[in-house]
C-alpha cells in the first residue's frame, strides 16, 4: 500500500513561533496562561498543559491580574492590550508578523477613510479571534461578512475598503470583491488582498495532492477555520477524503478495499500526529495483507 504524508501540510510559521514563544517562558517560570487555544490542536495543546501552559478564555482574562499572558498568533483587539496595562499583566504578543501588519493596515485605513465616510469590510468567520482582533483596529465598526449573500449589509452610495481573515480563501475573497465592485454606486472601492499565502499556496498544493490517492485522511482539531476550509477542498477533489482529529477516529473498514492513502492537515496540524496517523495505517495495512 501507498501511504503519503503531504509535505506541505504541517504547522505555519505564525503557529511555530507562538509555540516556540511559550515553550520559552516556561523554561523560566512555572505557569504561563494562554488566551484562547495556543492551537487549535488537542494533542498539542495538552503537550504544553503539561509544561505549564494554561488556557484561559476572554470571560477569565478580564478579571485577572499580576500575571503573565500569552497572546497566541490570531492576536487581540486594542482593548486586550489596554487591560492588561490597567492590571500589571505581563503580555508575551505571539501575534503572527503577518496577523499585526494587517492590523496596522486596518488601523491606518480607519483612521484615513473615516473623513470620506468609507465602510470597512472584513471578509471573514464572525467571532473568529483573529476576526475580532481586526474589528477592534476600527472601534467595532468594521462589517464582517461571511460571503456574497450578506452583501445587503452594505450601503453602495458609500466608499467601500475590502480585507480578508488571513486564513480565508483566495477564490471567496476575489468572488466577494468582483460584487463589490459591480454593485458600488459612483464610489471607490479598495481591494486590500491580505489572505494569507501560507495558507492560499496549500489550496492548489492540497487539490493535486487529493487527486493521486484513493483515500484521504484529512487530520485537523474541529476549531480549525483552515482545517474546516482545507478539508472541504479535499472533499470536492476526492469524494473519498475523511476528516479526523485524532487517531482513534480512524477507522481500519476504510482501508479495506483500497490500495493508496494520502494523509494531510491543516496549518495547526503538527507533522508528528500526521507521521503517527501513517504509522498506524502502516499497521493496519500489513494486518490486512496477513
Ligand atoms: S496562517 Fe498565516 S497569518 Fe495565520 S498564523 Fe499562520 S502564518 Fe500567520
């Protein structure tokens, strides 16, 4: 039996870096709090529980002080920065580079389009973390939609500025702009294509990749939006393609019948999980040549 981990899957460079960030500080203190999921991956994160790592939620943050706290990659509105100003919170920023230049972007543009009335557009999942970290750039007012059909949402007498969640997808956003711009009424529209090619480069990379093999096994924790997004790209190239986020959900009827297995993740999928999903098909595979 074929049995092939892509190589382009595995954790981005945002995702290692937080990691690496946290397993830093715990070298030099015993306990340091994390808010929201440093990954959004099981495994992962119970690894750096045991090291110290606690995950804590919004709710919790705002009535914490004295402390010590990670912000992961997805980074944190203004307001999160601001309280722990206010509470002697010591904060170790993991934002990813990419995450904070879109940020500034977003604050910059505010700042500048407010005088000609412009609506700010976030194309992206609400209530993502990342998400509202960018809504926070323009004192919530940013208008986050989903897709094409919430476009009503939108005044088009108005100027429009257009960014996307880095982890959203090239084809969505280029969809949602070509409306814009087709329904905007004698008003400028600005496209700020600000996807994230980490994770845009894996769709063409992903779609060939599902192709070559009769099954795929798609690895990812159910929080992950890319994961969610990646996955359904497999899907519609290769209708055989299951989604799993542990190696207990694997399920040997799948490799009954078939000869070739291609496993794959999402960018906060670590490449350790993915060699051990193909060590126990490997198993799998000679008990059913047995
Ligand atoms: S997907 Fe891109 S923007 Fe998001 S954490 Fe990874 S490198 Fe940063």
């Amino acid at each position: 039996m074929i049995i092939e981990i892509d190589q382009n899957s595995g954790f981005c460079f945002g995702v290692v870096e937080a990691i690496r960030k946290a397993e830093e500080t715990l070298l030099q203190q015993d306990v340091l709090y994390c808010l929201g999921d440093i990954v959004h991956n099981d495994a992962e994160v119970d690894r750096l529980t045991k090291n110290g790592l606690i995950t804590i939620d919004h709710e919790r943050f705002f009535t914490m002080k004295d402390a010590t706290v990670l912000l992961r990659a997805h980074g944190e509105p203004p307001s999160t920065y601001e309280y722990a100003r206010q509470n002697n919170i010591r904060l170790i920023d993991a934002t990813c580079p990419v995450v904070l230049k879109l940020q500034q972007r977003i604050r910059l543009g505010y700042e500048s389009g407010k005088a000609n009335n412009a609506q700010f557009v976030i194309f992206g999942k609400k209530g993502h973390a990342e998400v509202n970290g960018l809504v926070g750039q323009t004192k919530g007012e940013a208008i986050v939609l989903e897709g094409t059909s919430e476009l009503d949402k939108l005044d088009f007498t108005r100027p429009i500025e257009l960014y996307s969640q880095t982890t959203k997808d090239l084809e969505g956003f280029h969809l949602l702009a070509d409306e814009l711009e087709r329904r905007a009424i004698n008003v400028p529209v600005k496209i700020h294509d600000t996807v994230c090619r980490q994770v845009a480069h894996r769709i063409p990379a992903i779609r060939q990749f599902s192709a070559r093999f009769e099954l795929i096994l798609f690895v990812s924790g159910l929080k992950s939006s890319n994961g969610k997004m990646l996955y359904n790209i497999c899907k519609s190239v290769n209708p055989n393609s299951k989604f799993i986020s542990s190696i207990e959900e694997l399920d040997a009827r799948w490799i009954e019948s078939i000869d070739s297995v291609g496993i794959c993740g999402a960018t906060s999928t670590p490449k350790n999980l993915l060699e051990e999903v193909a060590e126990v098909v490997r198993k799998l595979a000679i008990e059913k040549f047995k």
